[in-house]
C-alpha cells in the first residue's frame, strides 16, 4: 500500500487512496483510509481523533502507539475552540471581601477536610444564581 501525502492551510496530511468504483451515475473510493495529520513523515507518525498519535506500516497495514517523545512535539493547530474560559476576578474579589469582613476566620474555625473546597462552594454561591451542576465535589 502506498501513502498519500497532502497539504492544507500549509498543514500536511495522510491517506491511502482507495480505488474509484463507479455506482451508477456517481463516483466513489472504495477502501480509502484516512492517517490524519502527519506528525513525522519520516517515522510514519500520524494523529487524528479516533486513535490520537499513533504510527503506521503500510507493507502489513498495521496500527501502533507512537512513541512517546512524539506527543510533546505535536501541536495544536488552532482551530479548536477553548472548553472553558477562567476568569477569576469575581472570585477574587469575593476572597478578599471575606478577608476584609473577618468571615475568613470564622469559616476556619469549622472543622473540615478540604477548606478550599468550602471556599470554592461559597464563592460558586454567591457568584451564580443556578444550581450548582458544574460543580464537582
């Protein structure tokens, strides 16, 4: 099997091409196998979503994990959108407003495991009106 290399938006890419089979008025490729990105051509070393980083030998047409040194070279390409934004001003202001009022002191005397925890709950609290369905505890 032969690899076929691409590029878009200056990113390269990798398939094997499969062979074209005519179903009635259309055209279709039968047996094609997307690789995904190419993260070293040379090693064979491909990412895409199904698998993540992972090489492949065309001669027995099998799949491996990459090494790991690979994992750090490979880079983002930009087009994904962040999961989640932080911004902690609000929090940081709520921490010191309870810094300032003395409520900090009280909230250590109670007797709990995890204090940032207890912080983190009445902060969510106070900053947000719903239910508290992102929070994990």
């Amino acid at each position: 099997m032969k690899i076929s290399y691409y590029k878009s938006n200056d990113i390269e890419y990798a398939k094997i091409p499969g062979k074209s089979v005519r179903n009635g008025k259309s055209v279709c490729k039968e047996g094609e196998v997307y690789l995904g990105r190419v993260v070293d051509k040379k090693s064979q070393v491909y990412y895409n979503r199904k698998r993540g980083i992972f090489t492949y030998d065309p001669d027995t047409q099998t799949y491996a994990p990459a090494d790991e040194t690979f994992s750090s070279e490979f880079k983002e390409d930009g087009r994904k959108k962040p999961k989640a934004l932080l911004d902690f001003g609000d929090s940081f202001f709520v921490d010191e407003l309870l810094k300032k009022m003395k409520y900090s002191d009280v909230l250590n005397t109670i007797d709990c495991r995890n204090k940032d925890t207890l912080y983190a709950m009445i902060q969510y609290y106070t900053l947000w009106n719903e239910a508290n369905g992102h929070a994990k505890g």
